[in-house]
C-alpha cells in the first residue's frame, strides 16, 4: 500500500499485480444497482474514535499525524505491506501518544486483517487511488467507517459500489478531499449564501500541477502516478478542481451533474521528459503514455448551469497553486486566478477588487471555530479540517459533509471523460447517484 514502484508484499506480489487484484475481488462482488433503503441517521460513537490507517506512506503517516493531534482520536491499528514504512508509522504513533498500534501486514488483503479488529471503530484510505473503492467498500462492509484520500473510485461499477455500500451499512463514508475546506472556498460559500452572486450559470475549475517529476521512480520505472497515465485517458484528478465549484453550485443538494462532453490534446510533455531526464536509449524513453497532456470537460447541471473542468499533469509551467477557482452569478463574478471579486452593488467600480477585502466580513464559521489549529496542517489547513469533520460527524452522528454520493458524482468524472474521448467527444450521461434525492438533499 505504498506508492514506491520497487516494493512487493511477502507473497511476492508487484503493486501492479495488488492493485489488478483488489480490482478484480471488488468486480466479482459489485452489487447491482437498485433503490435506495429510506435514510436513517447514523449512530453517535463515543470519544475516543479508535481509527486505523490503511497505507502508511507519507501522505498515509501525515495523515495519521494529524489524527493523533486530536484528543478524541485514538489510532490503534496500522496496515501496509511495506514492512519499512509501517514499521516508521507506527513508531511516529509511539512517540506522539507513548503506546504503539498494531502493525498489520502480509498479503495484498492483509488490510482485511485490520477490518476484522474489534478495536477499530473507522478507517482512513490513504493508499494508491486505484485501491480506495475496493478498500472503502471492503471497510463499510466489515462494519467500519471510511474516510477515503481522493480519487474516491476509477470506475461507474465502483462508483455505485461505494454508494450501495454507504446505504445498506448505514456507515458513514467521507470523501477527504481537503481543498473543500480551503479559507478562500469556504469564503466563497458564505457569499453565496448571503445570495450576493444570484443564480449562479457557469464556473470554472482546474488541476494544473506540473508532476512529471512523480510519474517516475529514479530508476525510471513508472510509479502508480505514471501507470495511470500510461493506461488511461481523461480527467483522472477530478476531486480537488470539482469538489469546491460542485459545493457552491449545491450539486447533490438542489442540482446534480448532468451530462458532459471531453477533449484532449496529444501526448508529448511526459515523452520529452522521460528522454531528457533518462536518456533516449532509456527504456523510459520508450514508453507510451495515453493522456493527453491536456484534458478539457465541459459539464452541464440539471439546472443549466455549465462547469469548464482541465485537468493538466503533464506540461511544463510554473504555478502558484495547482488548482484554479472561478464563480459566474448574475451579480457577481470572482477568479482565484486574479485574486480577485466584483459585487454589483457593492463594488465601488465596475472593476475588479481584491478578494481579501471581504475574508473578514464572510470568515467561515469552520475557520473561525478552528482556524488557529487549522493553520499549522497542510494544503492551507485543509488536512486538519478532513480529519476534524469525519471525527465529529461520528462523534455527532451527523452526515458526512462529503458523502458516498458526492465521491461518486465527483469520481464519476474519470470514466465518464474517458468514455466521451473514446466516443469522438461525445456527450456522456452522469448518473444520479443520489437516486433522486438531490432536489430535496439539505445542504
């Protein structure tokens, strides 16, 4: 459950190999769809949530970090077939709380081991993205609740996999998809629910981050960064461009995604680097990557209104942030790019004005309760703000904030956009995973 190419559990088997069987159990095993049972409210646990981690990498142990810096969370129990890194976890967990959790590992499905302790009461996914569905649904059916890293699902089976899962468990499963939880973002839905932007009619969003660097291990060999864009067209990052611009449209909860149409560029950034970095007689050199360097989706909401989604880690460019954020209201326009917002009405020119003038009036109620906390976490406070949600939507028996039927909708995007490539462009139905709740969904 490590990202490092080189590493193969005790049977011998490649990530590779892990991954193509974790897969597979979870496609022997999908469920059909079919409709929803009548909600009920999930039950309250008491404090402390005892939490294990399955995949302690580094975003895994970070994770776990962060956890462990919350008094009503307990971490009692790691998993990894990667016996260094789990090994390092659980001695970072030592040394935070003074006791160890139990290490589990073996197996591709040692993580099942972990399902079955009484002593875990939810689970954090922090293992390559082609194995969070398998491992969520796996998690929920075991009795466990999910907090999965992003992207939530690869397929439409697995989509309505982690929904049918959600439903029929009554487990809560969250989404951690932290730019959610950005100040500027939460800023943002504030303004919309002082209705300063009208109806909303189009938005634009973007995962722009030059990772051709990650694509490799140093030995050129592809890590599962890479394998995914060696095997796969389309948008395959959806989540931290999409989640934000679906919150503030109240996709799932008064809209839902529609339909939508893709297209993309050649292939050439990750080729021309594979041969400067490595060598032209490099086996790297060779190989063929099937993403275009660039991919644009066009999505439209049931209620019209049109999302401009790009998805880009291939190219070559500096940035200041790897996503992008603009909001088209009737009376109101704001761009992240600009840094900037105009307010019919309130902007005192027909210009654009500097966004942080308005941060104090519209501060989040989240950052104001949790800010000085929040600060101290990584991707600008949205780790700390993904743990504390999902343990207090425990310890609370609330909802998750982004459920099963927001990782789908949101996931959904990766097949679906691959789908209309394959189709010459063609437009492609995004499935109502809310099985017709979104028009009465609260937010």
């Amino acid at each position: 459950m490590t990202t490092s190419q080189s590493v193969r559990d005790s049977t011998g088997l490649s990530r590779r190999g892990f991954i193509a069987a974790g897969a597979g159990a979870l496609a022997a095993t999908l469920p059909a769809a079919r409709a929803a049972p009548a909600p009920e409210g999930p039950a309250k646990l008491a404090s402390p949530v005892r939490l294990g981690v399955i995949g302690t990498g580094g975003r895994g142990t970070y994770l776990m970090t962060v956890a462990l810096g919350l008094e009503d969370v307990e971490v009692t129990a790691l998993c990894d077939i990667n016996a260094a890194n789990l090994a390092r976890a659980v001695e970072t967990a030592r040394a935070a709380r003074g006791t160890k959790p139990a290490a589990v590992t073996g197996g591709p499905f040692a993580y099942r081991d972990l399902l079955k302790r009484d002593d875990v009461d939810a689970v954090i996914v922090t293992t390559p993205m082609q194995l969070h569905a398998p491992m969520s649904v796996d998690a929920m059916r075991a009795g466990k609740h999910v907090l999965s890293e992003v992207a939530a699902a690869m397929t439409l089976d697995e989509c309505w996999a982690l929904v049918a899962a959600a439903e029929e468990t009554g487990r809560t499963y969250m989404l951690a998809e932290n730019c959610c939880y950005w100040k500027p973002i939460l800023t943002i839905a504030q303004m919309l629910r002082a209705g300063l932007f009208g109806d909303c009619t189009f938005a634009e969003c973007g995962y722009v981050h030059d990772c051709r660097s990650i694509q490799f291990a140093a030995d050129g060999s592809l890590t599962w960064r890479g394998e995914m864009n060696r095997d796969a067209r389309g948008n395959l990052y959806p989540t931290h461009s999409l989640g934000p611009v679906a919150q503030w449209l109240g996709i799932n909860r008064g809209d839902r995604l529609a339909e939508l149409v893709a297209m993309d560029t050649k292939q050439a950034s990750l080729e021309f680097y594979a041969r400067r970095r490595f060598g032209a007689d490099h086996a790297a050199a060779a190989t063929k990557f099937a993403v275009g360097d660039s991919t644009t989706t066009l999505i439209r909401t049931a209620r019209g209104a049109c999302i401009d989604l790009r998805y880009d880690t291939c190219s070559a460019r500096p940035h200041p942030s790897t996503t992008y954020y603009a909001l088209q209201g009737v009376t109101a326009s704001y761009d992240s790019r600009l840094d900037g917002i105009w307010i019919d009405g309130r902007s005192k020119e027909y210009a654009w004005e500097r966004f942080g003038a308005y941060a104090g009036e519209f501060e989040p109620p989240l950052w104001k309760t949790w800010g000085e906390a929040a600060r101290t976490a990584g991707h600008e406070g949205g780790d700390f703000f993904v743990i504390r949600e999902f343990i207090d939507a425990l310890l609370e028996g609330r909802p998750a904030p982004i459920d099963a039927a927001d990782a789908a909708a949101w996931s959904s995007i990766i097949p679906l956009s691959a789908a209309s490539l394959r189709a010459r462009n063609a437009p492609q139905e995004i499935p109502d995973f809310t099985r017709g709740r979104w028009e009465t969904r609260s937010a």
